[in-house]
C-alpha cells in the first residue's frame, strides 16, 4: 500500500514507484550500469496494474504528458478544482531522453533531459491556457535536492553552492523555485526569502479556504504575503536534517553547521565543536568559515542555537 493513490491521499497514480537507478530498465539502449541492474526493471504503474515492465523510459515524458491533459481536461470538465503533480523522472540517473531531443543541446544527455522537460512543462502550460483556466491557476516548479555529484556531470550542477545530493551543505538543499499565477503574482518578480517545499501545503490550505489541521505540528508557513507583494514569507529559521539526525540551523543569513559529511560518501558525519559558521548573503558557496571567538559571532551562534533548542 505505498503506492501514492493508496496511501497519500491521491485519487489516480500513472508513474513509477521508484527512481530508475533502483531497476535501471535492461534494453532500451540505456546506459545501466551493474550498480542500477535490477531484474527485471522498474515498472509503470496506472493505479495498482503495471502496464509495462521494464518500462522503456524514452518514451515516458510523452506518456506523462498525455495522462496530465486527460486528467485535467475531465477535471475541467466535471467543473472539478484540481491537484496535478509532475515528477519528472528526468533528469536522474541513469538518464534518458525522446529520440525527439537526443543531441539537443551542448550539455550531452542532461542537457536533453532538461530540454524534454522544458518542453513538457512548456505544454502543461499550453494546455492550461486552452482551457481557460491560466488565472484560475498557481503553479509551482522546484526540485527535491541538489545534484548527485558521485555521478560527476550526469549528475547535475549546484552552480556556486557546495556540496550536492544527501548532503545540508546548501547543494544539497537550496533549490531555484518558480511560481507562475497570472493576475495574482507579478511576472518578473525575484524574492530571495527563505522558503521550503513544505510551505506549498500550507499556502495550497489557505488558498482553498481549509483549516490547517490541529493535530498535527506543521513546519510550513503561507507563501502568499511574498506571492502577493504584501510581505515577507514569515519564516527566519530553517533546520538541515539528514535522515533524523539535525546536521545544520538557520537563523536570517547565518548558518551553523553540527556535523558535515558528504552526501553519498563512505565517510561517517563529521561533529563540528564548535559549529561551522557562514553569513550565506555573504558567502552563499561556505566557502569562508566565520570566527566564533569573536563576541558578535558568539552571539549570532547563541542565537542559532536558542533556536535549535526551541525546535
């Protein structure tokens, strides 16, 4: 019962039930190596049936795209609101791309990758459009960690951040996001607040006019105040976890690190006495380890770890 349609809260699943590096599909020309072999593949699923095993991935995003008009176009028509979720299984690896956009860009099989998405992304959009629903609709686009940088650059890129993929370094972590809703947020607009991934329920919640529920502790808040111009997103602290075990804390633009280790070495965490401390306004790659002999620093790491202690 973990499929998303039977334990959270969906009402139609179309996808994978895990990531392809976990039962890298044998054939299709992909480049599986024996760490991803698996027989005999990762499936698709369409609720609980799997309808083709190994799924042959160069054909998925199309697959994606047909099931999320279809799926909008009888919500629309049932006069339905509606929740559509994309995961992309692009651009993981092992990676993969539509004959369509082999060759399609200077940044090998990736760079593909990213263009086939692009371009999916780019017809959900249309699609929205064509059924009048474009200001009647938020979107949201972000991702769930920064590049696998064991996989060197069929992996990815964090640009200036340090560190990737399963680590609380800010590679591992920070993510680009974009929120397009015509009429309600202004085009054009960069807001470097601190935002996560778990403030989409809560704003999603509020949007929709639902309460929040009481019996549970939430650890998102409402993007609206930023989305809406009025305000900042009411959020100055952020707590870096890997697994259940607190790595690193947030507090404004400092950042204090407890334990470092690298996202998928072998490696044990490494404790920091005291913490590694970096101003991310400043040095947004910690690449500048701040004193914290110095009274000022002390304080803004006292004030790090009140917080630590509050949460």
């Amino acid at each position: 019962g973990s499929l998303p349609h039977q334990s959270f809260g969906f009402d139609y699943f179309y996808g994978l039930p895990y990531s392809q590096d976990e039962g890298c599909p044998p054939g299709y020309k992909m480049p599986c190596s024996l760490e991803w072999e698996a027989a005999p593949g990762v499936p698709l699923f369409q609720q609980d049936e799997i309808i083709q095993q190994p799924v042959n991935l160069q054909t998925l995003t199309p697959r994606y795209n047909e099931e999320a008009f279809r799926f909008m176009e009888d919500q629309v028509n049932k006069s339905n609101p509606f929740f559509l979720y994309m995961a992309y299984d692009e651009v993981h690896v092992p990676l993969f791309a539509s004959p369509k956009f082999y060759n399609s860009s200077l940044r090998g099989l990736f760079g593909d990758a990213v263009n086939e998405m692009d371009d999916s992304i780019g017809q959900i959009l249309q699609k929205i459009k064509d059924l009048g629903i474009d200001d009647n609709t938020i979107v949201f686009f972000t991702s769930d960690n920064g590049p696998w940088l064991n996989h060197g650059v069929n992996g990815g890129s964090a640009g200036l951040f340090r560190g990737g993929k399963g680590s609380t370094w800010e590679g591992g972590m920070r993510e680009p996001t974009i929120i397009r809703w015509p009429g309600k947020i202004a085009p054009g607009t960069v807001n470097m607040d601190l935002g996560s991934t778990m403030d989409i329920f809560v704003t999603s919640l509020e949007l929709a006019g639902v309460p929040l529920p009481k019996n549970v502790p939430l650890d998102g808040v409402s993007l609206l105040p930023a989305l809406y111009g009025t305000g900042p997103i009411p959020r100055d602290s952020f707590f870096y976890y890997r697994d259940s075990k607190l790595y690193a804390a947030r507090v404004g633009a400092f950042k204090a690190h407890y334990y470092t280790q690298d996202g998928f070495g072998f490696l044990p965490p490494a404790p920091q006495d005291p913490p590694l401390l970096y101003n991310l306004n400043q040095d947004p790659s910690e690449a500048y380890q701040l004193d914290t002999t110095t009274p000022e620093n002390k304080a803004i790491l006292a004030k790090i770890n009140a917080a630590v202690a509050a949460h």
